[in-house]
C-alpha cells in the first residue's frame, strides 16, 4: 500500500509543474482536453494489465483447487448487499479510520489544490510555475514517507505513527503559512 502511495504521490507532484507550465502555454481548456485524454489512455493501460493480471490469477486458482463449485459456494457464507451495509455504517472504526483520513488528507488537498498557489505566489514573489513546484513538493514529502511509515508499522505502534505525522504535518504546514517567508529552498 505504501508504495501505491509513494506512485500516486509522485505521478501527481510531477504532473502538477506540467500542468501549470501547459496552462501558461496553450490555456486551461486544452490543458484539460490534454488531461482527460492522459486519464482515458492511462486507464485503458491500467484495464489491460489487470485482465491480464486476473487471467493469471484465475488459472492458479482453478489449477490448485481442491473443491468443485458448489462446495466452494456452500463454504462462503451468504450476506445480502444491505446487510453488510448496515455493519459498515454502523462499524465505530469505519467512521473514526474515515475521520482521521479526511482530516490528515484534506489539509493536504485544499492547500495544494485550491489555495497553496496563490498563497505561495503572493508571499514568495513568484510565478505560477515555481509557486506550482514548490507546492508539488508536499506530494514528494508524502510519496518518500509513505514506504518508510510503512516499514515502521511493524516496529511502532500505528496510533503513535499517525499522532506523531499528523502533528509533525500540523506543525510544519503552520510555520509555513504563519511565519514569515523563508528562503525559498527551505520552504
């Protein structure tokens, strides 16, 4: 999972100073005519290594199996759709698990995406393109953390690692937009 994350994190990081740059050069609306048709070839990409990926799976399985069909489906309990609904909603762990990850992953996203450039544009006297870098760089800090909190989680207790990257998000995300401006490298 950590190294899903560290994928997406950096395909956005490094796509954010793209799109800016593209959007200065040949204006928002085929910046994303430019987008959509990159999002339609990625998932046709994506759709071929998984059929294939579940066509792998599925001869392991039928070549390893034990059991015929019907004794495999009498195995599996049977849950109607609402039901299992019902104990997902109702699961306190769901909601605190969605809490928390809203909370940590908003911040992150409503900075970057809907004030962060601006903010850095006017505090730090730049143009788009580096106010754009500068805030993509929030996704690296993510993207090389995120296999490193992975392989703490065997070592440390998951509620501290969360406590201590949130707090420490808290806090740097607050020194920059409070404090004075920084050198623009150490932003």
């Amino acid at each position: 999972m950590s190294l899903c994350e560290c994928g997406g994190m950096l395909g956005v990081a490094l796509s954010n100073a793209i799109i800016s740059k593209l959007t200065i050069l040949i204006g928002w609306r085929y910046s994303m005519h430019f987008c959509a048709l990159m999002a339609f070839l990625l998932a046709y990409i994506l759709k071929k290594i998984f059929e294939k990926e579940k066509m792998t799976d599925r001869s392991e399985i039928e070549d390893f199996s034990l059991e015929d069909d019907e004794t495999k489906d009498s195995l599996l309990p049977k849950i109607k759709f609402s039901e299992y609904c019902k104990e997902v909603f109702f699961n306190k762990f769901v909601w605190l698990n969605g809490v928390y990850a809203g909370c940590v992953y908003s911040i992150v996203t409503v900075f970057v995406a809907l004030w962060g450039i601006p903010f850095v544009q006017h505090a730090y006297k730049v143009d788009v393109f580096v106010a754009t870098s500068l805030v993509s760089t929030i996704y690296i800090g993510v993207a090389l953390f995120s296999p490193i909190v992975g392989w703490l989680s065997k070592y440390v207790r998951m509620h501290l690692l969360m406590q201590t990257g949130a707090g420490l998000s808290f806090i740097l995300i607050s020194c920059f937009i409070y404090l004075p401006p920084f050198n623009l490298w150490l932003a």
